[in-house]
C-alpha cells in the first residue's frame, strides 16, 4: 500500500512516499481501507519533531474509510462499517490498523469525507466551547486564527451556543469566512493590535475567555483582554510555543484561569468519544455545522499539504486522498 512515511524528522521534504505491507490487525485492532485522511497542525507537530513519535512513522492522525478485517477480540465493529477516528497515528496511508474501540461508525446523513474532516478539529472545537470553558448565552469569546480549521467550527458551536464571538484573523478573505460562521466581530490583528481592538468593543470589560491556538505571538497579549476571573484557553502553538510563564501573572491581571487542553483528555473513554462524536456529527447532519473543505490533495501532495497549511494560506479543513 502507499503511505507517507517520515524517517528523520524535519520539514516537509522528510514526508516520503513509500510502499509498505497492508497491515494485520492484532486482535484489538481493526483494519480500515481509508477513502480520507484529515490533515492537521499536529501532523506538522510530529513531523518536525516538536511531538516526538519513534522514527520511522506514518503520518496522519485522522481518517475515515471501510473496515476490512478484524482482530479476535475487536467485537465493536465489522467488515464493511463505515468508520471514522482520530488520536492514531498512521493515517496519510491506503489502510491503517486502529484499535476497535477508537473507531466511530459514522451516521447516516454524514459522508466518509465529512467525517473525517470533522473528527479531529470538529471534537476539539466541541470539547472547547462545550466542556473546557462551556460557553452561556450572553458571553463573549474571543478566538483567535477564526477562519481556520478549528477556527471556523469553534465560531460556529460559540455562535450557536450564544455567545458573542470576536475573531482575529490575517486577511480580508479570512474575515470574510469567519462572519459567515457567525463571528460577530473580527480583528485583523496583523494590522491592529487585538488587545486594544478587545478592550474597545468590550468597552473596557473584556472577554470571558480566549480561545488561543496561536500561542507565542498572542499569549501574552490574550492576559491582558480577560475580564477579572476570565480563563484563558491554550490550545495550540501555531506560531510557535508558549516560553516558560511566571504563574503571578495570573493574580495581577485579574485572578484569572489557564488551561492547556488536549483532545485526547477529552474523548478518553469509550462513552465520551462516542458521545462528542455523536453530537459533532449530530450538527453536521442537521446543518448546524458546516464543514468548509478547502482542498483535498492526493496522498502523493501530502508535502504540498503541508506548506499551505504551514504557510498561513489556508482556510477550513484540508484532507488527502489515498
Ligand atoms: P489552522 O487551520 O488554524 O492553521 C493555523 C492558523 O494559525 C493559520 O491559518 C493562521 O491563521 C494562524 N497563525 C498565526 N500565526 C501563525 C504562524 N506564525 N504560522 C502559521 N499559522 C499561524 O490549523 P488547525 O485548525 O489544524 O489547528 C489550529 C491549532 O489548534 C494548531 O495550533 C493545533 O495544534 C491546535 N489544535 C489543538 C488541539 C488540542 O486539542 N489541543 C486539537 C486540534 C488543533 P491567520 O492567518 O488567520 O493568522
């Protein structure tokens, strides 16, 4: 089968395309024959080396497609369920062998495509709004990159939920995404400083929280536009990681909260993963969650992929096609 194999880590040349054997499914495991993979930040995360993952490694830690076999003990699913999952490593592959019980079935009304445009970003912008800072009506977010891939879904679950939402993002073109997904505000906070934008549109209160995957570039910043116990929300490094950070920092601005959430804390049961998924697809199937696919690449353009991404160019989400 083909696949995108990394052998030294590095930037995107180290991605290689490769033949390897179709995998056997050990007995927890089962085999999926993947129509897509999701591509993500964290596949650039690991292919540079900033996650450190055994060399060599297939890349890819989202996908949907048919299950073709199955291990002993694998009594979740079947040949031929339609599935989808994320959190396993080795999807920008034509079959990846996953454990049964992270695999999802996918509902009727959602296509394999969709599904695995939405299982990575879509649970995280759930777990986000939903569990870490659950949003109220009246409140407002701000959310930073909002016309990205977790960008434009984290808008959209905020501005269902109610809130008012304030976005920062690079060009006209983004902005103009971005209120389309419900942002009631936008700042390109290339061009004004988002602190002092913040503070005007909340006449000084500030936000309830922020949503920040930037990091190095907006994290300090992101302090400073929390109203007084308001919680910051650190989810990714875009732009770089977040330095060492001086906890009395928190008590001078405002007794404010820090987190640094993951996914995978937050589908680590069985039950959680079935029911953020389900209520992720749920929206998808009743049009409450649009999915904007920017462009899907065949697996071979996994390094064209990934200087796009990398590149600030693009919008929504990016799959590949085994
Ligand atoms: P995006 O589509 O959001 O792409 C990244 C965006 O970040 C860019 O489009 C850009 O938007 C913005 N950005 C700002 N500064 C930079 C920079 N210096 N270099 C590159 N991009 C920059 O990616 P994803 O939706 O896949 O992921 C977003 C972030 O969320 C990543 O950091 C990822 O690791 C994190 N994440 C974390 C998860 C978790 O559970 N903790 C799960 C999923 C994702 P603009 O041009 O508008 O500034």
């Amino acid at each position: 089968m083909k696949a995108i194999q990394v052998k030294q880590v590095g930037g995107p040349e180290a991605m290689e395309l490769v033949d390897l054997p179709i995998p056997q499914p050990k007995a927890n495991e089962a085999v999926v024959k993947l129509s897509t993979a999701g591509v993500n930040f964290i596949d650039v995360y690991n292919r540079e080396g900033r996650y450190k993952t055994p060399l060599p490694f297939v890349l890819g830690q989202e996908g949907a497609g048919v299950v073709t076999a199955v291990g002993a003990d694998a009594k979740s699913v079947k040949a031929g369920d339609h599935v989808a999952w994320t959190g396993q490593l080795g999807s920008y592959a034509e079959y990846a062998a996953i454990p049964a019980d992270r695999l999802v079935p996918i509902p009727k009304g959602v296509s394999e495509r969709d599904a695995a445009a939405a299982m990575l970003q879509g649970m995280t912008a759930h777990y986000l709004s939903h569990t870490t800072y659950p949003l109220k009506r009246g409140e407002t977010a701000l959310i930073h990159a909002a016309a990205g891939g977790v960008g434009l879904l984290l808008v959209q679950m905020a501005h269902n939920l109610g809130a008012r939402v304030i976005g920062t993002v690079s060009t006209e073109e983004k902005a103009k995404l971005a209120r389309a997904a419900g942002a009631d505000d936008i700042i390109l906070y290339t061009q004004s400083d988002f602190e002092a934008e913040t503070k005007r549109l909340t006449g000084g209160k500030g936000v309830d929280v922020v949503y920040d995957s930037v990091g190095k570039t907006t994290f300090d910043k992101g302090l400073n536009i929390l109203r007084p116990r308001g919680m910051m929300v650190l989810f990714g490094g875009s732009s770089g990681a977040v330095p060492p950070f001086d906890l009395i920092a928190l008590s001078q601005k405002g007794s404010l909260y820090i987190t640094r959430p993951t996914l995978a804390h937050y589908t680590a049961t069985r039950e959680e993963l079935m029911g953020r998924s389900s209520a992720v697809f749920d929206m998808i199937a009743k049009g409450k969650l649009k999915l904007r696919i920017e462009h899907a690449y065949p697996l071979a353009e996994a390094q064209q992929a990934h200087r796009d991404l990398e590149g600030r160019k693009t919008t929504g989400k990016l799959l590949l096609i085994p």
